[in-house]
C-alpha cells in the first residue's frame, strides 16, 4: 500500500519535494481492516498449500500460492485494505494494481448490466428473460469456437437470473451475442476498467486482462447504484508546518440508472444465497452480499468480489 501511495504521490509531487520536506501524508486505510487483510490471504493460502495434494507438491518444490485483496469503501471510493502479495519481504510485486489477469466469470456481470441497461432498442430484458444455453457454434478466424459449462452440460431454457447465479457460460454468450459485444465493451469500460477489451466472444468469459483493483473499482458501482467514484488512497498531504498542500476530493459520475443497479444487485445477491457463491455462506458470512466468483483457464486463477458483508459500509 506505502509503495502505491508513494507512486500516486509522485504523480503530483517532484522527487525533491518528496524526499526533502518533510510531508506528512494522510490515507484512506484502516488498520483494522488492513490487518485482517493480510491475515486471512497469509492463513487461506497456507492452507491451501497444506490441504490440497498438488498445491502441497507444489510448494514443496518452491512454487508458492500467491494472493492479493483490496477493499473498497464504495461511497468515498477509499481504499480502506489494501495486500498486494502473501510476503513482501519475499516478493515486491503488486498483485493488485500491477498484474494484468484475466478475470474469468466476474467479467460476466458486465454483459447482464448491458442488457438490462437497453431501454428502447425494440426488446426488455428483465431477470426473468429466458435466455438459451444449449450448444452454439461462433465463427472466430480461423476457426469456430464452441462454449462450454463449467459441468459440461447444457441446462436448456434458463431465466437471465439463474444463469448469472449460477455462472452458465453458453447462456452468457448467448445473451452477448444478442446484445451486442460492443456494447458490453462500452459498458466496462462506463464502469471503471481502463485495459484494452476488444468485441471477441471470449469477452464475456473474462479471455481480456484487467487489474484486481480495476474490477474492484468498476464493482463498486454495484452498492453505490450506479455512480462511479474514484479509487482514493490518500486524502491529504500537509508539509511539516501544517499548511496544506492537497486534498483529495470524492470524484462522483452516475454511469448507470439506480433501477438498473437494484435488478443487478438481486442477482448478485442470489450468486451468494444459492449461487456459485454460496459456499461463503459456510465460511462466516452470514449478513446480507453480494458477489461473484471467476475462475480462470487451466484453473490458475480463482477470483472473489464480495459486496456489502463488511461491518463497515461497503
């Protein structure tokens, strides 16, 4: 987090100013949080590495699980903890603002706020469209790419919400191709993600890479109905005499009707009820969430955006 606030200060401050005068710098995190944090990425990875043969093996050999986290306070857009690895004695890499990965499935969210979004394009989408998720067969040069479940199976006719619950990649491509993948890019890129997307089917799946605190910070329009804030680690900078030098204010942009972000938010809320999320229910989470998970090719990658279960807002 010190290494991200220093790279956002050098953005307004010379070296010399930094280095030499003595400022004093106020941020957004809190140190409680923070410290649960980084608790529960150091407890959670090692036992992974412990429980799970292979990635025992694997760490027996030198290669280690690595994780980040970061939380997002949505109405402020405070960074509130912030963890960019499992041991930064170890490794200095910045997981969260610094590695480009794909997303997986919590792209997916992006192509259903798209289509319940389209008001007077001659069809409604609600979240109890019947969407399609049988075998379909896209032509991508130089070949014909064919989705597949998770499961390996086609679950037939599904409502809009059950397949986002449930993750159903068929069904998400076909609600895509429907709404058009341009759109969905547009759509992304209104909520926060800055990396390049192109319209390819793959999209929808998360094939194009983002940084943890680009998802983070285009979720955030979920709890915060549709208004987009800036991400913000520091709130002011005072020199060693106490005269004030900057203060950051909150950055506000409604992107997306509230209505919109209600529908949205129920079904996020049920990926969490009975959803593809709910076995967080039997780890402690017991308020009221939302969320969605990802998993990326090969399975190297296992993504979590959880909203609202905080104590604190957001």
């Amino acid at each position: 987090f010190v290494d991200f606030v220093k790279r956002q200060l050098q953005e307004t401050f010379s070296s010399d100013i930094l280095e030499s005068e003595g400022l004093r710098i106020f941020t957004t995190l809190d140190m409680n949080q923070q410290r649960a944090a980084e608790k529960a990425i150091k407890t959670t990875l090692d036992r992974l590495e412990k429980d799970r043969g292979l990635l025992k093996k694997n760490a027996e050999a030198g290669q280690h699980l690595e994780g980040a986290l970061i939380a997002l306070q949505p109405k402020t857009g405070f960074i509130r903890a912030y963890v960019g690895g499992k041991d930064f004695a170890t490794n200095q890499f910045d997981i969260v603002s610094q590695a480009k990965r794909q997303p997986g499935s919590t792209f997916k969210p992006f192509a259903y706020l798209t289509a319940l979004n389209m008001r007077g394009m001659g069809v409604t989408w609600t979240l109890a469209s019947i969407l399609q998720d049988e075998p379909i067969a896209l032509k991508t040069q130089p070949t014909t790419w064919q989705p597949q479940n998770y499961d390996k199976t086609f679950h037939g006719p599904v409502r809009l919400r059950t397949a986002l619950e449930q993750s159903y990649n068929v069904a998400t491509v076909w609600l895509s191709e429907q709404v058009g993948f341009e759109n969905i890019v547009d759509t992304a890129h209104r909520a926060g993600i800055q990396s390049e997307l192109q319209p390819y089917p793959s999209l929808v799946l998360g094939s194009f890479e983002v940084t943890p605190l680009e998802l983070a910070y285009a979720y955030s329009l979920f709890p915060n109905n549709g208004t987009r804030t800036e991400p913000v680690a520091v709130r002011r900078v005072v020199t060693a005499e106490g005269e004030l030098l900057e203060k950051k204010s909150m950055s506000l942009s409604e992107v997306f009707p509230p209505d919109v972000m209600f529908l949205m938010n129920k079904a996020l809320q049920g990926v969490m009820d009975h959803g593809t999320g709910a076995s967080a229910r039997s780890l402690g989470v017991t308020k009221i969430a939302a969320g969605k998970t990802g998993t990326t090719s090969d399975y190297k990658d296992s993504w979590f955006v959880i909203l609202g279960a905080a104590d604190v807002d957001g």
